[in-house]
C-alpha cells in the first residue's frame, strides 16, 4: 500500500533563466507582434480588412487582458496602409442657413479653402473699402443722390414758383407742408382774411387748395423716387463689388476647378457677398461712403457666413485615423452644434458644429468601450443608428425629444467610412448578442481575447520580450533574467497552471511596477530588476491583502474554527476550499462530515436543504448517491440514510471540488472507519469514483499548509490532490521546502480507492468474482455495512404490518 | 495773431421745428462742454405758422399720409410743444453726457428775429442748416441770421458732428488770421488735425500767405497740412472740403460775399463756421 507522493520537481514548475537568450530586458527589442492572442489578432484582421457592412468587431475578453492596447495597437499598424481620408468642411448655406453644407476635400485642402477664404475675406474689405471710397464710385453715387435730390429740388421749387406766383406762401409744418396767403411777406392774419370780399376768399381758398393737391402728388411720388434711387444704387454697388471681388473669387475658382463642390459654393458665397456688402465693409467706410450701400450692421460678425469649418484636419496625417473615445457621451460619438448666448438668446451658426469621435474617424477606425456606449443616454442608439445609415447626422438631444425649441441648426449629414471596434466582457458580448437583434447585423465579427498562453520556450521568451517591451513604455529598469524567470512563474501561477501563462496584461504591469519600487530600494540591484524584487513585490502585495486568511488561520488555531490536524476520526475529512477576495485567491480547509442511519437510500445535502448549497455541489452529492448506489448496493436494496454537512460554514457553498471530500466522509461513516486528520482532500468525482480536476488547487494545499504550520507540522499532515491537477501546480516555497524536509505531503490520487486507502491508512479492497469485497478492506467494511443495513430495512418492513395491527 | 484771445463763455443754439435735430443737439452740448461755456438751447415756435393755423381754410398735406387734413391751432400748438419738451430731453441727456451748463428756451415769433434777438449776448450761436429735408438750399432763417449776425456763427447739417480733420481758409484778408486762431483751437479742443486751404490770387501771394501760415503753426507748435488754390471757384472749395470735418471760413466782402456764401453751404456737407471782420476773436480753448 505504497502511494505515490510529489516530490519538489513536481510541486512548481520552476522557470529556468539559463534557457533565456538575453542577460536582461534590456538587449531586447520592442516586441513589434501581438504575444498570445492568435485568434483575436486573426479576427481583427478578418474585421478591418473584409469591406462589407456590418463587418464591425467586437473585442471581448476580461478586463485587464490589454484588449485596448493590443487593439490601438493593430490598429495603428493597420491605418497606415490606409489611404489619408478625406476632410470634410462645414460651410454656409446661402439658400438656406440653417442647413449648413458639407464640403468634401481631399486631406489638407480643407485648412486651406478656410485660409484662403479668410484671406479673401480679408482682402475683400480692402477691395471693397477702396472701391467705394473710390473716386469714380463716389462721382457715380453722388450723381444719382444728386439726380434724386434735383428731381426733388425741381418739384419743390416748382411748387414754391407756383405758390409765389399766386400771391401765397410754403410753409412746412412740424408734420407736413401747408399754405398760406402772404401780404408785404407777412401771413395775411385771420380777422383781415375774414375781411375780404368773400369772392377773393373764395378765390384763395380755391388757389390753395389747388397748390395742396399739388403738393399732395409731389409728396405720392416722392417714396418712388427714393426707390428709384435705392434700386440704382444698389445695381451701382453690384456692380462695384462684383467687379471689386470678382477677380479675388476667380483666383480661388481656378484653384479649386477640380473640386465642383467648392466652386459651387465659391459662386454661392461671392454672390451672397455682392448682394450683402455692407455687412463687409468697416462701419466707418458704411458712414463715409455717403450715399453708398451702408445700412444698419445686423450681425456682430458678419464675416462669419463665409468661414470655412474644417471639422477634422488631416493635413498631417499619414493614413487613417485610430480613434479611441474615452468618454462616448451621445455628443461625444456624434459631434455637436455648440450655442453662443447673446443678448439673453442662444446663437449658432455652422461654425459652431463640433466633431464627434465618428467625424474624428472617419475613413479609419473607431475604438469604443461597449460598456460606457451602453450606460451613456442614448449613445447606443445613436451608434448603431449612424452605422445603419452610414452617414454622420448632427442631432441635438434637447431637439430631437422636443425639450428644447430654439432655433437650430440642421446641418447636411456627414458620409461616413469607419470600421467601429467595441471592446467589453464576454457577458456583454453574449447579452447584446441575445437581446440586441440589431447588434449581430453591426457587429458580426467578434475577437475573442484569451487571458493565457502556452508555456514553451519559446512562448517563454516571447513573454520576456513582452516584459522587457513594457517595462520600457513605463520607464522601468529592466529585469535580468532570473526576474523574467520569476515573473513567468507568477504568471503561470495566475493563471493557475504550471504549463500555461497568464496574459492579463494588468496584473503583469502592475507586478512589474511594484518590482521596480522595491529594485529602487535595493541598493545592490545594479539599476535591474532581481528575482528577489519580484519575490518582495509578490510577498508584498500577499501581506498587504491577507488580512482576512490570517484572520481564519488565527481562529483554525485557536480553535474558534473546529479543524484537526491530527488522530483519526470516523465520518470526518477536511476538505479545501478558495476564498477569492478582490484580486486575491486563498484557501481554507472546512471540516465536512457525515452521518448514516437506516433509510432509503437517500444522501442528504444539509446545505442544500437549507438553500445555503449551489447547484454544482448538489449536483457532486447527487453523484455521490449514484456511486455508493452503483457500487455496493447492486444486489440488495440501498437502505441508507446519510446526512452530509460543511461543519461552521455560514454562507453558500458552490462548486463540486469537495465531492470526493463528501465520499471519503461517507465512506468512513458507514465502514466507521477513522480517516487521518492530518490530511485534507480536494477533488471532484465521477460516478465511476474517479476523481477529476478541481481549480484552485495551489491556494488549497497551501491553505491547510498554513493550518498545520500553524497547529505543528508533525511529518504526517499532507494534502490529497486530483491527479489530474499536477500541471497546475505552482506552489508557495515555504511548502516546497516542507515536502523536501518531509515535514508535509502531496498525494496525487486517481481514484476514490486510492484515496480512501491513504485516509484510513487500510486497503480499499478489490472485489471477488462474487462482487465480494475482502472483509478488512474498507469497501468490505462499507459493503458488509450496507447489507446489514438492508437486512435491517428488510426486517423492519416486514413487522411493520403487524405492529400497525395491533394499534 | 499772437494775443490771448478771450474765452467763448456763452453758446446759443437755435432751433425751430425745421431745423433741430438731436445730432445738433450732441455737437453743441459737446463743445459747450469741452469749452467749459454755457450752453442755451432757443426753440422757436414759428409765429407765421400760428398765423396760418388761424386761418379758416387751413389745410396741411402730410409728408408721409400725402393727404390733406385741417390745420388746427391747438393740435400745432401742441406739436410744437411736444417738440420742444422732446429737445428739452435730448439737450438734458446730452448735456449730462457732457458735463455741460445748460438752459431751455421757448419764444414764440419770426424766427430769424427772434434768433438775432437773443443771439445778442452770445459768443457763437449755432443754426440747423436745412429749412426742411426735401430741400438742400440753405433755409431763409439761416440765411437772414447769417446775413445780419455780427458774430461768430455755426452751421450744421442735421446729423453733422465736428469731424476732424477742421479745414481753415486762409485768405489775404484781415479775418484770415481769426480763421486760422479759430481753426487751431477747434483743432486743439477735438485733438484733431489740421488742412491750411490758402485761397490766393497768384503764386506769389499763395506763397506769401503759406509762408505766414507756416510761421503762425510754429508759434503754436501745431503740425497742419496746407494747400494752396489760385483764385478758386466754389466748386473746387467745395470740393476740396469734402469728406473733412468742419470749416472755418473767414466772411470777407471780397473773398465770399453773402450769396456765394450761402452756395457754398448749399454746396457742401461740412459744418460751415463763419468768422466776420471786426469781430473780437474768441478762443475755442477751455482756458
């Protein structure tokens, strides 16, 4: 009844620093590819170069993996084979304002219609000031007042002729024009008029009632006049401006003859320019310029209609844009018309559109955390909503719910070329997936990013370039390859398996950092990061958050937690499990034990019964049943009752990892065989009493290792481990040194006999051709038990009529 | 030339319904105040339109209406006074703008008379140009009050500030040098520029009286610019004051008699002061 146990080789799979082919990180170049993500890497490259709709990626993997830096970073790769795209501009809507148009311009140009239109502008005022201060100009403006003003010259000294001749007099009253009969210059006053014959009053009378009707058509075609004179001045104006700015627009036309679009708006704008120039010229030119174009200057800045917004400049850019938005609020994603309060009213105009991130990355690619879209108002929406329509509409929020109702802006939408990335949990992933209909159709390809890699030497040296490459982005010393080495071994250690890594990227910088920190305070590091920083930084951050494992492992040996770690107890095993708390995974041993009675065949989950068990521990139970039934109970009725209980467990227990636990506890309790309590088992099991592969397995061996540390490590204590976990060993030193002192065991087991044989320390027993077992193994005791328990059933059912009679 | 002329303590503007305006209103109340002079504003209600109204057929055709309606003595009265409360304001707002002593005046008569009657005490009285907006000549009051005033005398078009740069025109004339007194101290009080017009008869006198000029901008440590015209015509004055701020014109038998005068204000937009021989040449300084 030898058993096998580990030996030291086996308890850690050491990482050997002679097998590197660098001194330290520091003779290595940046890592140029993506380490350990071959499936996502393939997916991103399937999503961005696949040029069809829909075809937008979705990064899932768990936080921490560095799914946005490997995604910036193939990205970028990627953009600078694309071509630079295109700029778009908002410019004004002559026609209408408040549905500003869009100008497509190849990279560059963009900033350069808005410099040359503000030069234009500029020298436009110049032109214009000059040509209406212009001598001809102010001749030709001055002859057509000049001619209005004779015109009405000629009327009034006409009627003034008229009025003299007939012996009265003009006089202007403070609102009109009135006459009056005048003697030796005088008015002829009242009480003298009154005194004239009647017919000379009559004649009087008739004489100025004549001149008023004269007066009364001179006054009705006065306001035709003055329209007469506006309309020639400002044909006069057209045609000065025109000819003043015309060239300047000429200039620009033939500059940009190969883009329609800008010509287009060129006519537009020098039109508008030619029917509004009083809005360009200097308020002193408007007043100097007497009788010229002037008017009352209705906006503050009138040259702002012939802005040019260049939304996004890509004049030095050198393929596509990589856009990753921090914070995608609905204006974020989407851009937004900013408003200017002015006189207690809000103002805009196109020159107040802002970008959004999709503006932003247009004809690159856009980067999105899905679940900041997802919590922020109405960006999810609005994102899907813009990939559907493949153009970029600028929307107000307040608008588009009726909140707000001023006047806004509707600017021309955006087209939009952009491949969208949203990284996120796979729980988001598979949510949007079976709840978001639309979500498969936006986002068919997914990049599923894996949190390990494989240990070779080769992947090994890879992940020290990996290391190298991010200590140096973070300005960390480097590490020589005894550190690399170790921290390779914490990174199997993570990933809780001794021939793989694990790729959280969080976890390995921050490791690096604190390694760093405590090389800073190593005065012999000779500037490198050693395997001892590594260590302190690992022991550091242990002790910094195993407050709680203390605590357990303080009241295990005070006895305030019931836990032997000695003699031999009949129905009674520690068993393992892991406390994850945060970032930080131990384990604890629990006392399981087990009670039989005659019954029916039933195994009782006591936590279960309570609703304190998961469903995956019911389940370990339940195949618990089907084994004891399966093995001993083939030929006679399984007439047993047995009650199994996590003794002090006060919250739910999950997970099968304590199911052969269960079974030796059950075992014993029905052979009422003694199992040593100085070991404790993990490990699941099948019906067939094999016992499988349980996580956790590290923090659990050295969980009761610290009990027994604690209690007094007497040679006999050990841990029983599923086989199948042998990869996944990575165990603390202390517990190492304790296996080679012999001090402490590791008990790799295949099968429940092989367990049960080192518990009880008394032979499992194989059946004879009769399905016997053997009477001083443990499954003859077990089975011996079980038949008796049958005989008891069977006796009992049969008084049971009679004693029911005799009621 | 060289003699402390006195101040200018007393500013009369004259108004009636044709010819007040509030841009005449602001220039007065503003060299009153830079002067440190007393403002007195003169309303006067035309007493031949009170006549009119009397009369029984009274009509009055509506510049804007263009109709015909009763003229009646108490709706103009109440017109008048209605304006004259309303420049009463606009002086008051003005004046407080300013810092300027002001005081409000109605009477009620021939308006030129009544002008010359209380322009008696005044050092510089100021007139509205205009009779009434459809005309560009010169109006009769403005015409009699300039043709008998002795003094100083301002002539604004309605809405006319006192630009600079202030054009003087320097003639051979015993007035020119008062012109060219006047025309620095209005220049000095609007920190302004300067523009010399020396009307001449030939090249000698141009550069006689330029030589003059120059020595009087020395003694005064003023910078001018000055230009010379032989024999000019009112076209070419009136061209050459263009666009400028005001001008200072000396009121000589032989240089601008009353009917050329009353062309060339007819001629030009430019505030027009008249400076007269014999008059005793006042500062436009503050002290």
């Amino acid at each position: 009844m030898d058993h096998y146990e580990l030996k030291q080789e086996s308890l850690y799979h050491a990482c050997d620093p002679a097998g590197f082919s660098f001194e330290t990180t520091a003779e290595l170049k940046d890592l140029g590819q993506i380490v350990g993500q071959p499936r996502a890497v393939e997916a991103l490259r399937f999503g961005m170069d696949i040029a069809r709709e829909g075809y937008n990626v979705f990064a899932l993997g768990q936080p921490g993996t560095g799914k946005q830096a490997i995604v910036c970073r193939f990205l970028e790769r990627k953009a600078k084979s694309v071509p630079v795209p295109a700029e778009f501009c908002y410019v004004n809507n002559f026609a209408e304002a408040r549905k500003p148009r869009v100008l497509r311009m190849p990279a560059g140009k963009g900033r350069e219609l808005s410099h040359d239109m503000g030069r234009l502008i500029d020298d436009s005022r110049n032109v214009l000031k000059a040509a209406f201060e212009n001598e001809e100009y102010q001749n030709r403006a001055r002859g057509i007042a000049q001619d209005f003003q004779e015109r009405q010259q000629h009327a009034v000294e006409e009627l003034q002729k008229k009025t003299q001749e007939k012996g009265l007099a003009l006089f202007k009253t403070p609102t009109g024009l009135a006459f009056a009969p005048v003697k030796e210059g005088n008015i002829i006053p009242p009480e003298e008029f009154n005194k004239l014959p009647e017919e000379e009053r009559k004649n009087l009378e008739a004489e100025v009632q004549s001149l008023q009707e004269g007066a009364q058509k001179l006054f009705q075609k006065i306001p035709t006049w003055e329209r007469e004179l506006r309309d020639r001045m400002k044909s006069l104006n057209i045609e000065v401006s025109g000819l003043a700015v015309g060239p300047l627009f000429q200039e620009l036309k033939e500059k940009y003859k190969e883009l329609s679009d800008v010509v287009s708006y060129l006519q537009d704008a020098e039109k508008d320019m030619i029917e509004n120039l009083q809005d360009l010229l200097p308020r002193e030119a408007q007043q100097q310029t007497t009788p010229g174009p002037g008017g009352p200057q209705q906006d503050a800045a009138p040259m702002r209609k012939y802005g040019v917004n260049v939304l996004v400049d890509h004049g030095k850019s050198t393929g596509g844009p990589v856009i990753y938005e921090d914070n995608p609020t609905y204006q974020n994603l989407m851009g937004r018309i900013e408003h200017l309060p002015h006189m207690g009213t809000l103002l805009t105009d196109f020159n107040m559109i802002r970008p959004g991130a999709f503006h932003r990355a247009n004809g690159g690619f856009l980067v999105l955390d899905a679940m900041k879209v997802l919590m922020q108002p109405f960006a999810w929406e609005g994102l899907k909503r813009i990939l559907r329509a493949k153009s970029i509409k600028i929307e107000s929020l307040g608008e588009m719910y009726g909140l707000i109702s001023t006047l806004s802006l509707d600017p021309e939408p955006v087209p939009l070329a952009v491949k969208v990335v949203l990284l996120g949990t796979p729980m988001a992933y598979y949510l949007l997936q079976q709840h978001d209909p639309e979500f498969n159709e936006l986002f068919k390809v997914a990049a599923d990013f894996d949190v390990q890699m494989n240990r070779t030497p080769e992947s090994q040296e890879e992940f020290g370039r990996l290391i190298g490459t991010v200590a140096r982005h973070e300005g960390l010393r480097p590490l020589d390859r005894g550190a690399v080495a170790r921290i390779i071994e914490r990174s199997a250690r993570m990933a809780g398996d001794g021939e793989r890594m694990s790729i959280h990227m969080q976890s390995i910088t921050d490791l690096l950092r604190e390694s760093d920190y405590w090389a800073g305070k190593n005065e012999n590091g000779n500037g490198r990061i050693m395997a001892r920083d590594v260590d302190r930084a690992v022991e550091a951050a242990i002790y910094r958050s195993d407050r709680i494992r203390e605590r357990m492992q303080e009241e295990i040996q005070r006895g305030t937690i019931f836990i032997d770690t000695q003699g031999g107890k009949v129905g009674q095993v520690n068993g393992l499990s892991v406390i994850q708390l945060g970032g930080f995974a131990f384990g604890r041993p629990s006392r399981i034990s087990a009670r039989v009675r005659l019954g029916k065949g039933e195994v009782v989950d006591i936590e279960r019964e309570v609703d304190m068990g998961g469903p995956i521990h019911s389940k370990g139970v339940l195949i618990l049943s089907s084994y004891l039934g399966a093995r001993y109970a083939t030929e006679q009725p399984f007439s047993l009752s047995a009650s199994l209980v996590f003794e002090q467990s006060y919250s739910g227990v999950e997970g099968d990892s304590a199911s052969s636990a269960e079974l030796y506890a059950l075992l014993s309790a029905i052979g009422e065989i003694p199992l040593k309590q100085s070991l404790a088992v993990t490990g699941s099991v099948n019906q067939h009493g094999e016992v499988q592969p349980i996580g956790g397995v590290n923090e659990k061996i050295e969980g009761f290792f610290d009990t027994c540390k604690r209690k007094g490590l007497n040679g006999e204590q050990g841990v029983l481990i599923p086989r199948s976990n042998l990869k996944h060993l990575m165990l603390r030193r202390d517990v190492i040194d304790a296996v080679n002192e012999g001090k402490f065991h590791v008990y790799p087991v295949e099968t429940i006999d092989q367990g049960i044989e080192i518990l009880s320390g008394m032979p499992a027993g194989e059946p004879d051709r009769t399905g016997k077992y053997p009477e001083a193994t443990v499954n003859g005791r077990v089975h011996a038990r079980l038949l008796d328990l049958a005989e008891k059933a069977r006796k009992f059912s049969a008084q049971a009529p009679s004693q029911g009679g005799e009621e | 030339m060289n003699r402390e002329p006195s101040r200018i303590r007393h500013i009369l503007l004259a108004l009636d319904q044709l010819t007040w305006s509030t841009g005449a209103l602001e220039t007065a109340a503003e060299l009153a105040g830079r002067l440190g002079a007393e403002l007195e504003c003169l309303f006067v209600e035309d007493g031949d339109l009170i006549r009119l109204a009397g009369l029984p057929f009274a009509m009055e055709i509506g510049c804007f209406s263009c109709g015909p309606r009763p003229l009646r003595l108490d709706d103009l009265e109440m017109q008048l006074r209605a304006q004259a409360a309303e420049m009463r304001k606009a002086l008051a707002a003005a004046a407080r703008r300013f810092g300027t002593e002001w005081a409000f005046r109605v009477t009620r008569g021939r308006v030129a008379s009544e002008i010359l009657a209380a322009s008696m005490e005044a050092d510089l009285v100021i007139l509205g140009k205009r009779g009434w907006n459809l005309s560009r000549r010169l109006g009769s009051t403005v015409q009699m009050v300039i043709s008998q005033r002795t003094g100083m005398t301002l002539v604004l078009h309605p809405g006319a500030k006192l630009n600079v740069p202030v054009v003087a025109i320097y003639n051979d004339s015993e007035t020119a040098s008062k012109v060219l007194e006047i025309a620095s101290s209005l220049v000095r009080v609007k920190d302004g520029r300067l523009l010399v017009l020396i009307a001449a008869q030939d090249r000698e006198q141009a550069a006689e009286l330029e030589k003059r000029v120059l020595q009087y901008l020395e003694t005064q440590g003023l910078k001018a610019g000055v230009k010379a015209m032989i024999r000019p015509t009112l076209a070419t004055l009136a061209h050459a004051v263009r666009d400028m701020g005001p001008v200072v014109v000396p009121c000589e038998q032989g240089f601008l008699r009353h009917e050329d005068l009353c062309s060339f204000m007819n001629e030009t937009e430019n505030p027009v002061l008249l400076i007269r021989r014999g008059e005793e040449a006042r500062s436009m300084s503050s002290e």
